[in-house]
C-alpha cells in the first residue's frame, strides 16, 4: 500500500508540471542570421516567427548568448542622425538592441547596422511580453545557423579538450560585454 501511494504521488507531481516549472520558465527568443527569422518562444512553448533584418556587410549584429538588461519605449539612435527604435531591448553595451523599424520592405534581408529591425506591431509584442515576464527571464541566442533553433542550456557545459586547457562555448569568446 505504502509503495502505491508513493507511485500515485510521483505521477500527480509529474503530471501537475511543477517538476519544470524553474528549468523553462521564461523567455527564449532565437534569431538565425542566415535566414533572417526570430523565433520566440514562451516558457518553452512556440509564440511567434518574424522576419528581422540584422547587420548589413560591415555592420554585423553580434552571435551569441545574451541576457537584454535594458528597455525604451521611444529610442532615438545618438549614433545613426537620431533614427526612431521603438520598442528597443538592449542586449549589448555597445548598443545592440532588438527594435521596431519603420524600413519593413527590408526585412528578411541584412540591412541594419548591427541591431535586429523587427516591423513596429511585431516589436511592440516582443517589447510587452518582455516587460510582463521581466528581462531576468529572458535569453536572446543569436547564431548564424543552426543554433539558433535549438534549445539554450541553462548553464554553458564546459569541455575539455586533450591537451588544451579548459574552455567553454565557442561562441562565448565573441560575446562583447
């Protein structure tokens, strides 16, 4: 009897999600160079696929994994003759931001200098889902392929490699803090 009853507890806490409720919950939003797509996604489940345009040549948007710690309503670029960014998260210090763009013709293709453009309703979405769950429990992984579409680890594992002193994800030497 003591046995069953454990086994229906097990399955009641299994069933009830609470067991990765910590491990998911929050924000991934994926963007994939090559394809010019973000997907995003929301305590694990699928939200939303819009097309970006991210660094034109000489311009590049950053790859990596990143945590945004800082938004803006209505961004005004100091750097780029005052252009609008609506919407901005930022994820760099260097001012690397995820924002709405008026230029919606160019998305799907590179064309901004190192920002991912988004179209203004998409990033107004993003912006207020952001500001709901909170930019602690968002992660932004930026790839050029492939890694943009997989899930992103908790914590970076570290590999060790023969006779090489220990290192972790490659793409963490290019990420500008």
């Amino acid at each position: 009897m003591r046995r069953s009853t454990t086994v229906i507890a097990l399955v009641a806490f299994l069933l009830s999600g609470l067991w990765v409720g910590a491990a998911v919950a929050g924000i991934d939003i994926h963007i994939d160079k090559s394809s010019q797509r973000m997907t995003v996604a929301v305590d694990g489940v699928h939200r939303y696929t819009w097309k970006v345009s991210t660094g034109k040549a000489g311009y590049s948007t950053p790859s990596g994994i990143f945590q945004p710690f800082r938004m803006e309503p209505d961004h005004f670029s100091v750097e780029w003759d005052n252009a609008p960014m609506p919407h901005s998260i930022f994820f760099t210090y260097q001012g690397h931001a995820i924002h709405g763009s008026p230029y919606t013709r160019r998305l799907g293709r590179p064309a901004s200098h190192g920002c991912v453009r988004l179209t203004p309703q998409d990033a107004a979405a993003l912006y207020s889902l952001v500001g709901q769950l909170g930019l602690a429990k968002t992660k932004i992984v930026i790839a050029d392929g492939g890694l943009a579409n997989t899930a992103i680890p908790a914590k970076p594992r570290v590999v060790r490699k023969p006779n090489r002193p220990l290192r972790s994800w490659p793409w963490e030497k290019r990420r500008r803090d």
